[in-house]
C-alpha cells in the first residue's frame, strides 16, 4: 500500500445542496480523495490542513458508470468520497 502525502489526501470539496445541509445540521463535510486514501490517512489530512478534530470518517467508492461519447461507448472514472465528521466545537468554513 502505497503511503501518500497529506497535501496528496484531499483533491478538493464536494459543495452541493445535501453536503450543505449535512454541515449545517450534522457537522458532516465531504471531500473528494484518491481511490488508495485510507480512513487513517483522510483523517490525519483533514485534521492537519483545517486544524480541527476528526471524529468519525466514512468512505464511498462510486464505481464508473457506462456512457456513450458519440460512437464508442466508455465509462466515467470511478471516485471516492469521504464523508468526514467533526468535533460539535469545531467547523470549517468552506462557504
């Protein structure tokens, strides 16, 4: 298992109207990270780049699905999301 740095941990953050909501009511924010990102890794990323407490982290792996582009038929890359879990003191301002 390859071990990857805490800047290579989060690719970026999912702002849609249900992450929205999961920050505002739960606490729960969501990033994408690559595919080979452990829970332990996620963690540590977020708790070192926004300096907040990390209480529960949970994954999602979206397989790709088929499409059509023009004549060939292919399918999207598949993702991971990481569903991260805060101290009820803490926050991070994304908005």
């Amino acid at each position: 298992m390859s071990e990857l740095k805490p800047e290579q941990v989060l690719k970026g953050v999912q702002l849609t109207e249900k992450t929205a909501f999961l920050a505002e009511a739960k606490n729960v924010y969501a990033f994408d990270v690559p595919l080979t990102a452990s829970k332990i890794e996620i963690k540590q990323a977020i708790e070192q780049a926004f300096e907040v407490r990390v209480v529960k982290v949970n994954t999602q792996t979206r397989v790709g699905q088929p499409r059509r582009f023009k004549m060939r038929y292919g399918y999207t890359r598949d993702r991971k999301r990481a569903l991260v879990k805060l101290h009820p003191d803490d926050r991070i301002a994304l908005y």
